[in-house]
C-alpha cells in the first residue's frame, strides 16, 4: 500500500506555485522563475517605453526592469500600499520586477488540477496562461500564467535597452552603499513578528496531521511523517509561552535544517522573504537569559524602528537532549507507533485513484493501479471487442487498453492533452483502461461508502460499479468501478 502511494506521488507530477493578486484575480507563476519577493521601492521612470513598463530599480547594484502587472493585462492602475509587491522573476536568464497587488502563497497543485484555459478569459489574454487550476469545488480559480509569453525576450531586450541611459545614474547611487545582507523568512505569531534567515528553510507547508509523542517536552507538539522521514514539531506558541491559537488556513509549518536533523515549527502565518542590511540586526537585549540569547539572533528595527523582527537562531532552538530524545532509540518506538496508527487508519479507510468521464467521477482501488501514462499510439487489433482501443508496448510488455467510455456507452470524444491511459493489475493481469483525466488520490472512510444505485448518470451498468461515495455532504458524487467485471471480456 505504501509502496503503490508513493508511486502514485511521483506519478501525479506537481508545480509549485506562487500566487498572488491583481484586483480580485488570482494568479501563479511557477515557483522556478521567482528569485525573491521584494517590497515596492522607489521606481526611476524611463522615458520612451511601454506604458506598461513602471521604470527600474537598483536591486543590489543590479538595474531591475519593473513592468506593472495590472498594466501588462489592460487593468486600471491601483495606488501602491502595504500589501504591494514586487515579485522578481528570471525568464530564461532575464531578470525582471512585476508589481502584483499582495503576494498569496506557495501553493503546491497536481498537474493533471491544471485544465485549458478558456479561450476568453476576464482581462487576461488566453494565450499567456498554461491554464487554470480549480479549487475548493471550483470557487477559487487560479490562472497558471506562461512567463516566458508574457516577458518574451524581445521585451525584455527592449526595456533594457531603453534603460541604458538611466544606468549610469542608479550605478553612481547603488556605488555609494554596499552593504551585506540577509535574507529573511518572516511569519507572525499573534501581532508579532519573528524571522528565520531563509539558508536554513527548507520549505513551508500547510500543517498536517500531528502524532502526539508522550513524555516530550512541553512545546514539541509531536512528530509528523514528511516523505519517509520523522519530523519533531515545535509549536512556535508554547515555546513562547503564549496562549494556544486554533489552526486556520493561513496556519503554516516551517520546516528548518538544523544541522544534524530536520525540525518544523508551527506558526500562525508566514508573511514574505525579505532582504534586510545586516547592520540593523542588534544584538539580543540584555533582559534575555543567556539560553534565550543563544536561541534568539537579535533583533532587526525596520522603517526607523516602527517595524521590528525577532529574528531566530534556528539551530539552537532545540537542545542536544531534545535532538537525541526525538531521533535516537524513541524514533524506532514512535515509527512502530505510527505504523499501526497507519495499519489501524487503513482499515477503516479507502484509498482510491479518482478519474472522470464526462461530468462524471470514478474511482479505482490504489493497490489496483501500477502506473498512469499519457495517451499513445495504440495498435488497433482486428477481432477485438468494439470496446477495446487496442494494444500498446510498455517497457516490453504488450497491454491491451480498454476504452471505458465505450464500455459504459458513453459518447465518444477526441483524445487531447488530459487524457491518460491508467495501467491496473487484477488478477496478475495487466490492462490499461483509457479515462479522459485523472483527478486525484482519494482518501476517506469506509463509512461513506453506500450501495449502488439501479440507475446510474449516464446509464452506467450497475453491475460495474461497487459502490458510491458521497463527498462534501453529498455535493461530490464517486462512484467506485468494479474492475473484475468491467474488464471481463463479454
């Protein structure tokens, strides 16, 4: 089971997002093309450019072109505030500034989630977007933009080229203070601030499922299993000794290299990264004890001092005693644990591979599924069941591939870029059955499993159906197939 899960992980390929708003839309860039997230500094108009081009910025001594996101996609201009950004993106090796409106978060997506993008979409040209990712049953429409048509290279080229002239003058500015920096992660912990330098994250999740681990100390809240590995959490809040928040969607772990091992610290919300001079980082105040004086870096005073960050030494946030206490001997007891844990869990839940037709939803076990593929040249087979595609050549082995939109008697449609040819083994037989996409890994309890009704969407036969699982109070209809019979030949 945990082997098939774990293919499944590397199977549904995922990207990376960061998302962020112009106006009421919300939008991703590829987490590959951004370098950093800077706040809006002072711009340098540039004569004779697009109207979309905002100028440029001394970006560490580098000339930064700045376009103006809302400008490149025909939206009215806004007034800068507090949530203004400028994200910095590198397009095949050209490094450009756009300003969003606020900065969302790193959301991680299934590529099989993106579908086409509407060929008319609201103030976006369809053809600057990789597609659109639905969440939440459809309420949240994130658009995938294509960087690299949107800043294509003779822009690029165009804006710097413009911006000769007004280099000389921001080189002279950026010579005459060159300053180390750092690099910093910041998040809230009630109307705090704290920071971790960024050398040191490893990456930023949504919390997850904690196992308690009895006997640990007070502010290790347990441990959680991150891709085969055990991780020690420390909630940030009773380390701190404040009062326990409930979890929201804005609730985060950061995950730390502390050295010898990996460690995730709850936080109430992750603000931005930001780069700060490292001659505004203070030494810690003598109020701290000297434990607390190892744990905390200093204390770095922002806009003359109306803004301060507690920054954090993150590898002496946890003791040795505490390392050696949650990855030596107890690890192996805590793995046991949680493996019953998971042994218990699975019996009482279903793991399902989900996949649509049409409107509709299906779903086969995960332990039935060995691989899924795109669609390829299937050699059609004289003979065969009129439901059947044909024959493909995976690695050697030969796989009849079976159509399950003729099999259901479902109108035909044309393959294209979504379609997937998913491979199950039932009984020591390889087939591979052709679906028009591949949704998700479903994961629920047995409980909401009820019987199949005699009348299906779609005059599905009942036959081929094991049962239907109601999602979302009902809103989400799955119905679970029944291979045996749907790949039974007559």
């Amino acid at each position: 089971m945990t082997e098939a899960l774990n293919n499944m992980t590397e199977i549904l390929e995922e990207r990376q997002l960061v998302t962020f708003y112009l106006g009421q839309e919300e939008f991703g860039v590829d987490i590959m093309n951004v370098r950093e997230t800077i706040r809006f500094s002072e711009v340098t108009k540039v004569p004779q450019t697009p109207d979309y081009v905002e100028g440029i910025c001394n970006l560490r001594g580098s000339i930064l072109p700045i376009i103006d996101g809302r400008s490149r996609f025909g939206m009215e201009r806004r007034l800068r505030d507090e949530r203004t950004r400028i994200l910095v993106v590198d397009v095949n090796g050209r490094v450009t500034g756009i300003v969003v409106d606020r900065v969302s978060e790193v959301l991680r997506v299934n590529v099989s989630d993106l579908e086409p993008a509407p060929a008319v979409i609201r103030n976006v040209d369809a053809d600057y977007l990789d597609g659109v990712v639905k969440l939440n049953g459809g309420k949240r429409l994130i658009m995938a933009l294509n960087l690299g048509k949107i800043l294509t290279v003779d822009i690029v080229d165009t804006i710097q080229a413009q911006t000769v002239a007004a280099t000389a003058l921001e080189q002279v500015k950026s010579s005459e203070v060159d300053l180390e920096e750092d690099q910093l992660v910041t998040f809230l912990l009630g109307d705090e601030e704290y920071a971790f330098d960024i050398m040191h994250v490893k990456e930023i999740i949504r919390v997850p499922e904690i196992t308690a681990v009895p006997n640990a100390s007070y502010y290790i809240e347990g441990v959680v299993s991150i891709r085969s590995h055990l991780l020690p959490i420390v909630n940030m809040r009773s380390f701190f000794g404040l009062e326990e928040a409930v979890i929201t969607d804005q609730s985060r772990v950061i995950i730390i290299d502390l050295g010898n091992m990996s460690a995730g610290f709850k936080v109430d919300r992750v603000m931005e990264v930001i780069r700060v001079p490292k001659n505004v980082i203070e030494p810690p105040p003598v109020v701290f004890s000297s434990s607390e004086s190892e744990q905390i870096r200093g204390v770095a005073k922002l806009n003359q001092g109306a803004r301060l960050l507690m920054c954090l030494n993150a590898q002496n946030l946890l003791s040795a005693a505490i390392v050696k206490e949650l990855v030596g001997e107890s690890v192996e007891i805590l793995e046991e644990k949680m493996e019953k844990q998971m042994e218990k869990q699975l019996m009482e839940e279903e793991q399902l591979v989900a996949f649509r037709l049409g409107k509709e939803e299906f779903a086969i076990k995960i332990t039935d599924v060995q691989e899924i593929n795109r669609y390829t040249d299937v050699v059609r087979m004289p003979g065969t069941p009129a439901y059947f595609d044909g024959l493909v050549n995976l690695r050697g082995n030969i796989i009849p591939v079976l159509n399950l939109r003729r099999r259901f008697n479902m109108e035909e449609r044309a393959n294209d870029d979504s379609t997937r040819i998913i491979i199950v083994d039932v009984g020591n037989q390889k087939n591979g059955v052709v679906v028009d996409s591949v949704s998700e890994v479903l994961r629920f309890e047995r409980n909401l499993v009820e019987e199949t009704p005699k009348i299906l969407a779609n005059d599905v036969d009942a036959k081929y159906i094991k049962g239907v699982c109601k999602l979302n109070n009902g809103k989400r209809m799955v119905m679970i197939l029944d291979l045996e019979h749907a790949l039974k030949v007559g």
